[in-house]
C-alpha cells in the first residue's frame, strides 16, 4: 500500500514538473532578460505587460530590442513586439504536450486507484 501512494506522489510530482516549463516570465529589466531560449520557427504565445490582449507569434529574430515574427505559420503579417512591453512567453507545444501529460497521468492514477481497490 505504501508503494502504491509513493507512486502516486511521484508520478503527480513530475506531471506538475513537466506542465511548468512551458511558460517564461520575463522581469521589466530588459538587460537582465535571456531571450536565447526562444527558437526561430516556433510558434509563441506572448503575454504584454500593457494589459492587452496576448498575441501568437511564429518567432523569427531578436532585432534590436525587439522580438520579430509572424502572426502564424500560415499568416505572413510581420509582427514586431518590444522586449519591454514582454511579462511571460509561453511556449504552445510545451502546454499542449504537458496538459497531455496530466491527462495520461490523472488516468494512470485512476487506473492505479481502481486496481487497488479491488485487490483488497
């Protein structure tokens, strides 16, 4: 039975592990940001610290001191966002591949509840 909860908390554990790497946060401080972690051709969800609303980006160059792009794979619109006005860039393959590692995880889980359940 101890095993069985030990197993639990690890896998819950490394499923909140993997799900918080998707996002970046980035502080006002431009000079003290590290952008390198952003790959050209990959799509990001750019949070603003203005308030408005968050924008997608297909990354492409850091220009100055601005972050350059395109709305989407299959939108040419050049879109060019300021390092200052960035809070946090959310990497969209990172989410979708850790919100299908919680639901693998909440099923394993289950699985794990059911059978134990029944053994006894």
């Amino acid at each position: 039975m101890k095993a069985s909860v030990l197993l639990k908390s690890s896998l819950l554990t490394s499923l909140f592990v993997i799900t918080s790497c998707a996002t970046t946060k980035y502080s006002e401080d431009i000079s003290k940001n590290n952008y390198s972690n952003l790959e050209a051709g990959k799509v990001y969800k750019v949070t603003m610290r203005d308030g408005s609303p968050k924008q997608k980006i297909l990354f492409r160059n850091i220009v100055g001191d601005d972050l350059v792009g395109t709305a989407g794979k299959k939108d040419s619109t050049e879109v060019v966002i300021p390092k200052s006005n960035v809070a946090a860039v959310k990497d969209t393959r990172k989410a979708r591949i850790g919100v299908g590692a919680t639901i693998i995880g909440a099923a394993g889980v289950a699985a794990i509840v059911i059978s134990s359940s029944r053994a006894n």
